[in-house]
C-alpha cells in the first residue's frame, strides 16, 4: 500500500486510517463509575457547577414527567465515564489492521466534540458501550497545509438494551508542529482581578436562575431569544480538583501511588521527569504552572471537556426539567486559563418542527472570557413540551443496538 512516513500525512497512511472505520475497540480505560446511581449523578453534576435536585432527589423528580431521578447528560458519554466495553479485545482478523498509527508522528489536537441524547438514564443501570472510529476526512488546514480530521465515535446503551446516547469526538492531525503556533500564548499575562470584578462575577453567578419545574413552553420562544448567561469561574485548580472527583483521570487511567507505577510501565511515554526526577503524567499542565510553561503557556489551563459540560449546563438551566436536550456540539478555539472567567450564552436560531412534528428549538452557544475572547462555540437542539403538540417525545436512535447504531453512525460520517 505504500511507505507510512513518520511526521507526514500520506495517502497511504489516509487509506490505512480508513480501513479501521466501523472496526469496534476495547476503551483504553475502565469506567469511572461502573453501575451509577444517585451519587454519581450527583457528583459528576457538582463537578460542573450543576445542583439540579432532578439529578439525585427521589421526591423532586417524582414530579416530573420522568416520575425518577435521571443522569445529567453530561455523565451519558463523557469518554471514560461510564459504559463497559461490549468489545473487550480486538479481534483476531483486525489485530495486524490495528497495531500503531498509521499516521505516526503527525501531530494530533482536540477540537471539537459532538453528543446527541435518545433516552434517559436512571440509577442502577449497568451500561454497556461500543467505541470504534467513524469518519476520517482529508482537509486542507489554513496553517498546515494538509490535514486530517479524525473522528471517533463511542454508543451507550443500557445492559438491558435501551440505547441512551452517542458522541463523537474530533482530533485534527497536521504535519506543522503546534507547539511553534503556541508561542503566541505565551504572551498572555494573568489576569488580576481588583475587588469590585470579583464581587461582579459573584453576584452575576447568584442571579444565575434555573428553570426548573416550571415549563418552558415552545409556543412561548422564539428565533432571537437569548439563554444566561451563566458564568464560569475565575477558573482555580481547586475547580480542577473537583472535576476530576467527578468525571474521573480520563482516558491515560491515572492513578496515584503503587496503581502509578503499573499505570507508567503500561505508559511510559506518558510521563515526564519534574525537577525532582520523579515521573510524572504530562497531565500535569492542567495544576503545574511550570510544566504548562513547557507546554508554550503562561500557566495551567483547563479541559475542553470542561467547557462542554458548561455549555450543556447552560442548556439544561433554561429548557426546564421536562424538556430534553436532543443533540449539541462544541469547538475549542483558544485556552481557558487558572484565573479566567468564561461568560456562556446562547441565542435561539432556529423554531420549528423536527422530524415526527416534535417542537424543538436550535441554539447557538458561545463562551467568551474576561479578556472578550471567544474560547468556545457550539449549538444545540433542545426539544420543548408544546400546549398543542404535548410533552416532549424522545428521538429514536439510528439503530436498535450497539452494532447497528454504530454502523449507521459511520454512515453518516461517509455522507
């Protein structure tokens, strides 16, 4: 097929790349919470800033159209979350297909991230997934020349087979090394905050109001109607700290002490020597000032994944509990640094009937910091309980199970 060059994107690396599409992979970590249940829902929902009691009060949820406590959608994926793998190991004939990457050396960012929502999940579910890659694109990037989107998609569904969810996460190689564009953050100074901001920020994050119980009807918005804002931070480690109680290490299954040392033999090019000597996970940029200085920032920063779940909490806080978020996408476009603020909006672009006549709503979703910069935008599509049409109704998924979901997942990614 051809010589795979280190460093650069080739057709036939591109050509390798695709023929893994639809081929279904173990995740690389266990779930952080195996059968989740009212605590999990709670916690993962804190760890965003989010005290909805439909998350975890028995007597609240009771009134609402689920008549029970459902998950906050951002525990419904969220990469190492939940979901144990239907596919534990990869199979036979695909083994030699798998092994490295046929784009070695090609550098490789986050982007954007991609969820759509079938079904709620209540507590003492187990939940099953399937993870595989759904789409690779060939682009052309304005600062790289030649570039390639790499999409991979992970589908949830309950072990007694109701699907809940998928999502869908973006990653852009470039053969350009990203660490040269970085320098211009370095330029970045701290922001201080004089006393009168502070207390600003306090008293827009107390007038932060969540709808609730209380309908949010379709006949009652419109195109042009504005959501929050809701405001996020000054961003500390502390913030940190409490979103990973929350969603867990993620997907290199950091772990502290002797669950370390197995974790950097299984890894080793994961960890970096400190001052010190001692390895450590290069996940420290998002605590560690100096080594996020290495990285070419002026200090730590936060998660995309973090700014996802604020945008979905921005959703959930306006639609009210008996409404339901039906999709929603993000893209990352600058760093979120300690000591930033993000102000999170939204803007109703779109009021119309989706497919089977359900009243829904698009939204545009946006995420600017102290400074006026955009770091983050997205849109969303919320379906509303209608006086005429009646409660909302779920959308059905692509597909009855894991298997065919994903296959027709990877169809539309071809479209």
């Amino acid at each position: 097929m051809g010589q795979h060059t280190a460093g650069q994107i080739t057709d036939a690396g591109i050509a390798r790349l695709r023929e893994r599409i639809g081929v279904p992979v173990p995740n690389p970590s266990p779930p952080h919470y195996r059968e989740p249940g009212l605590d999990s829902f709670r916690i993962v929902a804190q760890a965003y800033g989010d005290d909805n009691p439909l998350w975890s009060d028995r007597d609240y949820a009771a009134g609402t159209r689920w008549g029970v406590p459902i998950a906050p959608p951002v525990l419904v994926g969220g990469d190492t979350l939940i979901g144990e793998d239907e596919i534990t190991e990869i199979a036979q004939e695909h083994r030699e297909l798998m092994k490295g990457d046929p784009l070695r050396g090609v550098h490789a960012f986050y982007a954007s991230s991609s969820r759509e929502w079938w079904a709620p999940l209540e507590a003492g579910n187990r939940v099953r997934r399937r993870d595989s890659l759904v789409g690779v694109h060939d682009k052309t990037s304005e600062f790289a020349g030649r570039a390639v989107h790499e999409w991979t998609g992970q589908a949830f569904t309950t072990e007694s087979g109701r699907m809940l969810s998928a999502q869908y996460k973006l990653m852009i190689r470039t053969e350009r090394e990203k660490a040269r564009e970085r320098k211009k953050y370095a330029a970045i100074e701290p922001y201080v905050y004089t006393d009168t901001e502070i207390e600003d920020i306090e008293n827009a994050v107390l007038a932060e109001c969540r709808r609730g119980s209380e309908l949010r009807f379709w006949e009652d918005v419109s195109a042009g109607d504005e959501i929050g804002p809701i405001v996020k931070g000054p961003l500390t480690v502390t913030d940190m700290v409490c979103w990973h109680v929350g969603v867990g290490m993620g997907l290199y299954n950091i772990r502290p002490l002797e669950l370390a040392v197995a974790n950097r033999r299984r890894i080793p090019r994961f960890y970096h020597r400190d001052e010190l000597n001692v390895p450590d996970a290069m996940q420290r940029v998002h605590w560690d000032p100096e080594f996020a200085r290495r990285s070419g920032n002026p200090t730590t920063f936060d998660y995309g994944r973090m700014r996802e779940t604020w945008l979905i909490h921005a959703c959930t806080n306006w639609m009210g509990d008996d409404a339901w978020l039906w999709k929603m996408d993000c893209r990352f476009k600058a760093f979120n640094y300690v000591g930033d603020t993000q102000w999170v909006r939204g803007k109703i672009t779109k009021h119309y009937l989706a497919e089977g006549g359900r009243p829904a709503v698009d939204v545009a979703l946006l995420a600017t910091n102290q400074r006026g910069v955009e770091t983050t935008t997205g849109s969303a599509t919320i379906l509303l309980p209608s006086r005429e049409h009646g409660p909302v109704r779920l959308i059905d998924p692509p597909g009855k199970d894991l298997e065919t979901t994903m296959t027709a997942i990877v169809e539309r990614f071809a479209q």
